[in-house]
C-alpha cells in the first residue's frame, strides 16, 4: 500500500510542476487540488499518521508570516512610487553619459533586486531605460540585456531575494549576514564581470552603429500619426521630496535590522508597520495609517503555493518517499566535498532550468539536512552549492526566470524588436552557463582556501 501512496503523491507534485509550466494555467488551482488529493490519499492508506494538527505544524508558517509582510511593504513602495522615483532621478542625472547610465542603471537595478520582487524591478526600471535611451538615440537592447541578466544575480546576495532564498534561509537558520559573508564575494565578482563583457562586446558594438527606432503602430511608422517614440511611455510625476526621503530612511533601517537580528519575522512584521505608519492614507479628509488596504493588495498566490508545497512534502515524508532519496545520495557516498558541491550546484541548476525553482528546493532541503547532520558534510560550502544552483539554474530559458519574460513582454510593447526570445536565450544561456562555471570556481576556492 506504502508503494501505491508514493506514486500518488508523487503522481500530485508532477501535477504542480506541469502547472506551472502552462502559462495560461492558474497553477494555484492546481496547486491546491494536488494538496488536497495527496491529503485524502494519505488520510486513506495512514489514517494513523495524518491529523490536522501534523498538517498545520507541517507549515512553515514563520516563512508564510514574513512573506505576507514583505509584500505588504513592497506595495506600500510601489504606491508611493518610492522605487520609480529613484530610477526617474539617476536617468535624469546621468542620461548625458551613455556607460555611466548603462553601468549605474544596471547596478541600481541589480541592488533594488536584492530586496524587492525581481519582476517589480523590471517593471519599474525596463520602461526608464527603454524611454531615456530613446531620448539618447541609443539601442535599449544592451542596457536591457544587463538590466535583465544581473537582475537574475541579485537572488543570491540576500535571504530575501527569491522565494527559494526566503525557503532555504528558513529551514536551515541562515541570516542576512551569513549571506553577505559567503555569498557577497560570488555577487562582485559574477556581476561585474557580467557587466565588462557586456560592456565591451554588446554596449561598445551597440554604440559604433546608428540605430533607429522600430516602433509602429497597426504596421504604420509613427510618423504618420506625429507620434514621438518616447510618448509611448506614461511620464512619471514627481513625488514630494519629503515623502521619498522618509521612505528611503526606512527601508536603510528596514535592511540593517534584517542585518543584525536573525529572526526575520519580527523584522518582517516591524518593517511593515513602520511603512504603514509612515505612509497614511487619506480617509474622509484624515490621514490614517491603512495597513489593511496594502494587506487587500497584496497578490496571496504565492502564500498558498508555498503552503500547498510545504503538506505535499509533508505528505511525501510520511508515506518514505523523501527516506528514498535521502538514502539515495548517501548511497552515492561522494567523499570528496568539492566533487559533491559541484553535483549539488549541476544538478540543481539543470533542474531549475526544467522546472520551476521553488519545488526543486522543496525536494532538495531535507536532502541537504541530511548530507549535513547524518554524512556529517560541511554545512557552508553545501548551502553554497544549493542556494547558487538553485538560483542561477532558471536562467537558462527565459521561461526561467519571471524578470526575463517580463522584459520581453515590454520590450514588444514598446516595439523593441531586436530584443526578442532568440537574443535573449543566447546571451541570457550563455551568462548563465559562465555564472555556473565562475560558481564552480568560487567553490573550490571556498573549499580549499577559507574552510
């Protein structure tokens, strides 16, 4: 019977993955049927070993809690136009001068993406540099393809800077500090020599040829209809000098809080009232702070996904499936710990590659427990290993990675065509390829020389 739960289950966790694959697919729904088949057949086979109690105590409800606040602080961010209105003052600044506006956007973009939604930051900084680089008379698509890439980059410097982070950081204690101490040095040098060979090859070559915007209308030039390229895009209206400064006072004390006290749901429910209370809304002619309006805007799909994924693995330990693959890989008995990091870093990032991260972590966290507590492994350079594979692995396609498709889908909204699928795919895969191998690289220096 244990034999028939396990392809059951598994049979649900496939269904996930397939979702998420389907673009048109609520995946959720999905998500949630799959939870609650794989529940039902466990309650059938083990009715011992299933009680409510096991399913709620089964969440990682510190993770659910400090996910909800960080996007209640994200949209409070993103109603004020905090982020908009810092991009809006560097390209005002520095638009004269072409690398110094493609390095800044692209560090700035880079760092924003550390702390906040990696598809939020597309949004905000992809139409300013579509729009100031039409200003320039200058091709988009070198600055698009370095925003993009070293967005991607920006997961593996924080424990918040992907959901898989937020997961792995939680599961196995690991702080913002612990982050910028191992992986900070993998971070410099993985984005400034993204950014040199961006540099010499795509931005340089770029700006030896005279480019001339592709933008049209129903397949008509937009000068038939005294249209300039620039107008496609909305202006941005400046906030009040105050109301930016305060906001950006905050989330310094947001990021240093998340720096020194390791509890990240205590920083996280603080930062979300400290935003709250600084940024009241108008009601009936009175400024309240109004948290409840950011909790109703905050998009919970990802909350229950995680919960769905969190029973389905639960499930999974229950019925041996996880016992299987923990044994598995100890059976492969990899004495040599730099030969393990790299088939944790290649596997992982294959896999990420083919499907989507968060499951792939999910699977992959109890086998690194026990390569760490039973194998008795070295924790740090392991969690390396992981936390790169699984972050850089989705880079690979597009699809991959939500920022890339972002970028293609408002790249064609602005008529952008040199920057399509194909280009993206072969810079973007060949980034990712050369982040792997620079990862490989920082392992064994890791390994032999700072363990």
């Amino acid at each position: 019977m244990s034999a028939y739960l396990q392809i059951i289950v598994i049979a649900c966790f496939a269904m996930v993955i397939v979702a998420l694959f389907r673009e048109k697919t609520d995946f959720l729904t999905y998500s949630i049927a799959a939870m609650f088949l794989a529940v039902i057949a466990t309650f059938y086979f083990l009715p011992d070993a299933i009680t409510m109690e096991n399913l709620m105590l089964a969440i990682e409800w510190e993770v659910v809690f400090f996910l909800i606040a960080l996007f209640v602080i994200v949209e409070i961010l993103e109603d004020k136009q905090i982020f908009q209105e810092l991009a809006l003052r560097i390209t005002n600044k520095i638009q004269t001068n072409t690398r110094k506006f493609f390095w800044i956007m692209c560090l700035t973009s880079t760092l924003s993406a550390a702390f906040i939604e990696d598809v939020s930051v597309a949004v905000i900084f992809i139409p300013m540099i579509i729009r100031t680089c039409q200003k320039m008379h200058i091709n988009p698509t070198p600055f698009l393809l370095g925003t993009t890439i070293c967005i991607n980059l920006a997961s593996t410097l924080t424990p918040f800077g992907s959901a898989e982070n937020i997961l792995i950081a939680a599961k196995f204690d690991l702080s913002t500090t612990w982050f910028l101490l191992n992986l900070g040095l993998y971070f410099i040098i993985s984005t400034l020599v993204t950014l040199l060979l961006l540099d010499y090859f795509i931005l340089k070559k770029s700006l030896e040829k005279i480019w001339l915007p592709h933008c049209i209308i129903n397949e008509e030039p937009l000068e038939l209809y005294h249209i300039e390229p620039h107008e496609l895009i909305i202006m941005e209206m400046p906030i009040k000098r105050k109301v930016f400064n305060k906001n950006i006072i905050a989330l310094f004390i947001f990021i240093i809080l998340l720096i020194i006290i390791p509890n990240i749901l205590f920083v996280g429910i603080f930062g979300a009232l400290m935003f709250a209370l600084i940024n009241p809304r108008d009601r009936e002619g009175k400024k309240h702070p109004d948290i409840s309006y950011y909790l109703t805007k905050v998009d919970y799909k990802l909350v229950f996904f995680f919960i769905c994924l969190f029973i389905l693995v639960f499930c999974m330990e229950i019925n041996g499936t996880i016992l299987i693959m923990e044994r598995t890989v100890l059976n492969l008995a990899i004495e040599n710990l730099f030969l393990l990091c790299i088939v944790i870093l290649i596997a992982t990032s294959i896999l990420s590659g083919l499907l989507d991260n968060v499951p792939v972590t999910v699977i992959f966290i109890p086998i690194i427990q026990v390569l760490i507590s039973e194998a008795g492994y070295a924790a740090t350079p392991l969690l390396i290993a992981f936390i790169l594979g699984i972050n850089l692995g989705g880079n690979f396609l597009p699809q991959g990675a939500a920022c890339d498709m972002m970028t293609l889908e408002l790249a064609k909204k602005n008529h952008l065509y040199e920057m399509n699928y194909n280009k993206l795919l072969k810079i973007g895969g060949s980034f990712a390829f050369l982040h792997v191998i620079i990862g490989i690289g920082y392992l064994w220096f890791y390994i032999y020389f700072m363990l």
